[in-house]
C-alpha cells in the first residue's frame, strides 16, 4: 500500500500527499489524496478549498488538505454544534429614542458596530450631546453606548423659539419623526451614511461597510409640552 515498484525487485513509497488504492504497478498508481490535487504520480499540490464553496458563515482558512471556518466578527464566537456557523454572544441595545423625537442608525455589519444620530422633531431642541454627533456602541465600548459611558443625557426640549434653525440643522427632523413617510427615512439614513462616510467611517479599503438596508430609525413619544 501507498508504495509502487521502482524496479523487480524494490518498492518506492509514493511522492508527498499521494497514495494507492492497491498495489502500485507504476508512479501513475500514486493519486492525490483527498485536498490535494495533481497528476498521477504527483506532484501533488494544497488545494483551497476556501476559493470553491466552503460553507463558512463568517471566514473560512486554508490548511494543509483541509480547511477550518472562523468567526472574525466581534462579538461572535463559533457554535460548539457546528464548526461553520457563528452564534451571536455580543451585541449592541437598540438606543432609547426622546421623546418628541428619534434616532437614526446605522449597523455596521463587518465590525458589529452601531452608530445612532439623535435628532427632534420641529419644534423640539435637541439637549445634551452636540447636535449632529453620533451616539456609538460595539465592540471598543464593550457593547454599552458612548452616551452611557459619558453619562450624557440626550433629550429634546421645547424650542425657546421654534421659529428660528440654526446653521447646524442636522439634529432636526422635516416632520414628526413618527410621520415621516418611507421616502423621508431613506432619505436622513442617506445624508447619515453620507456623513460618516465623510469622516472615513463605515469604509475600509475604499470600500462602503453600511449600507441603506442596515439603517433604521427609531421614533420616541410625543407629548403635549
């Protein structure tokens, strides 16, 4: 087994990663085994089998005739049922929207990072962080928000003098954030991906990580102030 004749009266083992399926009469016995590939009688090279369909939910990692799946995504750790599948451990809770206002956010799916913009309805000021800054949580804040680390307080007032926008109008909606139609919210998650793009966040390599479909708003109360 695994040998063939060399000559009457010797036999040679096959060449590296070959073997027989009997009695090797000749090189061209020697097959490659299974995650290896060649001619008969070698020689017989590592195929990567993460190039062809490996069903690996998140990475999948070339070795020496096999292959082994891994979770690269914070957050994620690999299913102790099956190997290529990844079981979510950490994750961000979704933001608690003002009253008499919303939020917008973005996941960022490649990094299991969230990032939220806080903004009010007309009418309302937004009070706490500076207007048009982003609330974020993943995996660099333990999974808590920046908000809640900080212990800032975000809420939205009834404007002083609901006439007048300052030049910073980012932090305001159009509508009642409850009102807003499917046009308007694609629209706020747009400019919100436009403007972390802008700061080199949700790229990498020149590529888009967010996307309009991981983007979503969330709407607070509204009461009668």
């Amino acid at each position: 087994m695994n040998t063939y004749k060399a000559n009457n009266s010797s036999c040679t083992l096959c060449p590296d990663h070959s073997s027989t399926s009997g009695t090797g009469n000749s090189l061209q016995g020697c097959r490659c085994n299974a995650g290896y590939h060649g001619p008969a009688g070698g020689p017989c090279n590592d195929t990567d089998e993460c190039i062809n369909e490996h069903g690996c939910e998140q990475t999948c990692v070339n070795t020496p005739g096999s292959y082994r799946c891994t979770c690269t995504i914070p957050g994620y750790v690999q299913n102790a049922n099956d190997s290529k599948s990844c079981l979510e451990k950490n994750s961000c809770p979704d933001l608690e929207a003002p009253e008499n206002g919303g939020v917008a956010c973005v996941q960022e799916l490649s990094t299991n990072t969230a990032r939220c913009q806080v903004k009010c309805n007309a009418g309302y000021e937004h009070i706490g962080t500076a207007p048009g800054s982003n609330e974020m949580c993943g995996q660099s804040t333990n999974w808590t928000w920046t908000s809640t680390l900080n212990e800032d307080e975000f809420y939205c007032a009834a404007a002083w003098f609901p006439d007048t926008f300052f030049e910073v109008e980012v932090s305001y909606f159009t509508d009642l954030c409850n009102a807003l139609t499917e046009a308007a919210k694609k629209e706020i998650i747009d400019n919100f991906l436009s403007d972390l793009r802008s700061r080199n966040i949700c790229v990498a390599n020149g590529t888009n990580t967010c996307d309009i479909s991981d983007g979503k708003i969330h709407c607070g109360n509204v009461t009668d102030e």
